[in-house]
C-alpha cells in the first residue's frame, strides 16, 4: 500500500511513485521513501533518459525490482541525482 504525504500528495514508497515502480524511470534524487534513496535496478527507455548508451548494461537481464527482462543502467549510475548529460551540460 502506498503512503501519500499530505498536503503535497507525494508518495513515500521505496520501490515505487503511486505503483509506478522507480525501476522504469530515470534517476532522481527524491526517489524513495523518508529514510532512503532508491538504488536498485533502473532501465529507463534510453533515447528518452538523458544518458548516453554506455552508461547502460551491454545486454537484457532480469530486473530486480519488477522482474522484466531490460537493459539496465550500470551499478555506477543507480545514485546519480540525474542523468549524467544533463548535469554536464549544466556545468559548461
């Protein structure tokens, strides 16, 4: 069951916005619950997700958060608090 925080109607699930599991989206830094960030298995559609094709995996594996057979962010890009492209272009 989800917990929502009110007023502001944010979900505060560690695995999932509203049911929609954090796995399917690219990296932010507000997801999770109170007391933790989420780091698991993230495989964010690649054209959309603001990371270049080498920060994913090489090939499809078993997600271990929704169980679906994608191609995963590497482990070194799970905590980033956004998409290393755009933090980069940020900077410059």
């Amino acid at each position: 069951m989800c917990r929502s925080e009110r007023p502001t109607g944010q979900c505060r699930c560690l695995n999932s916005n509203f049911g929609i599991p954090y796995c399917t989206m690219t990296t932010s830094y507000i997801h999770g619950d109170q007391h933790q960030s989420y780091t698991g298995d993230r495989h964010p559609e690649i054209s959309t997700s603001g990371y270049l094709e080498t920060a994913f995996e090489d090939k499809p594996r078993k997600c271990k958060n929704c169980g679906e057979r994608k191609i995963c962010l590497k482990k070194e890009h799970r905590k980033d608090l956004a998409p290393q492209v755009l933090l980069e272009g940020i900077s410059h």
